[in-house]
C-alpha cells in the first residue's frame, strides 16, 4: 500500500526592506544606558529588517498602540504577498490553487485574522480552508505545521501553505531599561511561507513531515509573555533572564521522545534545524543535545543576519540548509522551536 505523507514543496521568505546595523537603532532612540549599548552591540546580531516610524519633534521615533497595530496589518499583508510569490512560483502555481491556508502571526491583535485578510486580497478562493494560530509565540511555527501536514495527507493531491508572519516591530516600546532592550535588541520583522502537499515519495528531494512531538513546561509558563505597560500604554513583551537555561534543561526530553518513537538515535539525524532564539538559547540547546556548530550553523547565520524573527525563523534556516544543496536522498532532520508556554516543539523530516 502506498503511503501519502505531507510533504515539502517550496519554501520563500521577505523581509521589510530597511536595515539597520544595531548601533543605527542604538542612535536611533538615542539609547544612553551603557549596559544596553553593550548588549545591543554583541557580536551574534549584525542588524535587523525593521519597520520602524519616522522621528517625532524632538528628534525621537513613537508610535501609539493604533499605529502599532495598523503596522501589523500594513506589513503582514506586504511581506506575506512577497513570501507566497516566492514560493508558489517554484512550483508554477497561485495563490487559486490553494486548498488549505494556515497563517500565524503573535505580533498584532487581529479580527478577523490573517487567512481572511490574505483571501480578500491576494486572490485566495473563497472556499479555501483555513486556520488562524494567534498568540503562541516563537514555537507556533511547528504547532501550525501540525496541523497543516496532516490535512495534506488526509486531503491527497491538494495544496496547502503555511504562513508565519511577524512584524516584532510593533511590538516594541522605547526606554533605557534592561527588560526593554533585552527585547529591543533581539527581534526582526519577516515572513516565511510553506507549500505542502500530500502525495507517495518520488525522486525528487522533497521531505515527508514524518512526525512531532511537542513539550510543554508548566513551571515557566510566565517567562515568555505580553505585558501591558501603563507608562507606554502599549503592550510589550517581556523575558525572563533564565529562559535560555530552562529551555536548555528541557530540550532533551521532545528530542528523544521524537526520536526513540521513530526508532532513531541522534547519531541518525543529519541536519538540525533549530529557531535562532537568541546566542543564549542556541549554545544551551546545543549543549544540552550534543549538537555542533556546525549542526545550527544556519540557524547562527538567520540570528546574525535577521535576529529573532519569531516563528518563522525556523523556516528561514530550513530554506538555506535547501539552498546549500548538500541535502542527501535518506536523510533525516529535527526541526525545534521554542517559545512561551514555555513550549518546545519538535518535527521529524525524511528525504
């Protein structure tokens, strides 16, 4: 008997088209708190695309909790356009061939969602189905995938893409405090999208979604979180200092549960695609699962390049370990996210 799995079609990913260097936001917001230039300055994070206002009056960029939530909606519809047409043209399709689309987002309050604003204007068909992931967080990545991956093999033949969309950018409030800047410091604005279809293995190099397996850690469950800040009268997102470690003790567990459910061992998986967190969180999970620098050496470069790009960052490692070109037929790869809850998320890929 023939077995459908979900599998990977094409992989596209945007970006807003500012840069900045993170000595350019340092000046920016005229950020004076020697501890936060110093830790803005660390090597591991080169700059971030950002969507960030024009300076007011006195020389200093703000932005009410309605500009901030406009911009979500502003830049999720741009940088999602651009991210599906990268990806759909790969497999000479549009956006009418789309039977199922899963779009996650944690960084703006929407109602309705995304999917219904995508299909309203980026010639979705009506009767497209759809599912919203909302508030998550940097894990919700493979929570959608989930889900996505086994209507593809319930639903044979027919198309699905996933879509992570996260403008951080509106999420960030402005003062000299370590909290804030810990943050401030550390997320992107991107878009990643997912084709997926469930059909019998071939030839061609594309994974099969063999598996997930997720963990939750209630203890942490307010180490990751909104906050609404009176003085700002805005809603910022706050870290626990000792998340990296938490998360690190913890990642054993869904990688080998993962694992010894398909038989495997570590030694048997080939490529580790692993959510760029942050530099703390990548050495602890990194340490704690024995993987090498050269394991998350996509996932270094995307923190670099990008910094946190929240749930879809995974994705933008998985489509440069594809452009690498040194994916072999047999292989096998971990996909990891982690974020609030605190949750880590766990995908098993076979080539």
């Amino acid at each position: 008997m023939t077995t459908i799995r979900a599998r990977i079609l094409a992989v596209g990913t945007s970006n807003p088209p500012n840069y900045y260097s993170q000595k350019d936001i340092l000046d920016l917001f005229r950020v004076a708190n020697p501890m936060v230039r110093s830790m803005f300055q660390a090597s591991h994070i080169e700059g971030r695309h950002l969507v960030l206002p024009e300076p007011g009056e006195d020389g200093i960029p703000r932005e009410s909790q309605e500009m901030l939530l406009r911009k979500h909606r502003k830049w999720s519809l741009k940088l999602a356009k651009d991210a599906i047409e990268k990806t759909l043209q790969q497999e000479g399709l549009t956006t009418e061939d789309i039977d199922y689309l899963c779009c996650i987002t944690s960084t703006g309050l929407m109602l309705p969602g995304l999917t219904a604003m995508f299909i309203k204007h980026l010639g979705f068909r009506v009767d497209c189905h759809r599912t919203d992931v909302v508030g998550m967080g940097c894990n919700a990545g493979l929570n959608g995938l989930n889900p996505t991956a086994n209507w593809c093999a319930a639903n044979p033949g027919r198309n699905a893409l996933m879509i992570c969309c996260e403008v951080n950018s509106a999420l960030y409030i402005y003062d000299d405090t370590m909290a804030t800047g810990v943050v401030n410091s550390l997320f992107g604005d991107g878009c990643a999208a997912v084709l997926l279809r469930g059909e019998p293995a071939d030839k061609r190099l594309r994974p099969s979604v063999a598996d997930f397996y997720s963990h939750i850690i209630p203890e942490a469950w307010g180490a990751m979180r909104y906050n609404w800040s009176p003085d700002h009268g805005k809603f910022s997102f706050y870290l626990d200092r000792d998340v990296p470690y938490v998360l690190g003790i913890h990642a054993e567990t869904p990688v080998d549960g993962l694992l010894s459910r398909n038989g495997l061992k570590r030694r048997d998986i080939h490529h580790w695609i692993v959510h760029s967190g942050g530099k703390k969180v990548i050495d602890a999970i990194k340490y704690n699962i024995g993987i090498s620098e050269h394991d998350v050496r996509h996932t270094v470069n995307v923190l670099r390049k990008f910094g946190n790009l929240g749930s879809g960052s995974f994705l933008f490692s998985y489509e440069r370990l594809v452009q690498e070109g040194k994916i072999e037929p047999g292989d096998r790869a971990v996909m990891m996210t982690m974020g609030p809850g605190s949750t880590i998320e766990t995908a098993l890929l076979q080539w």
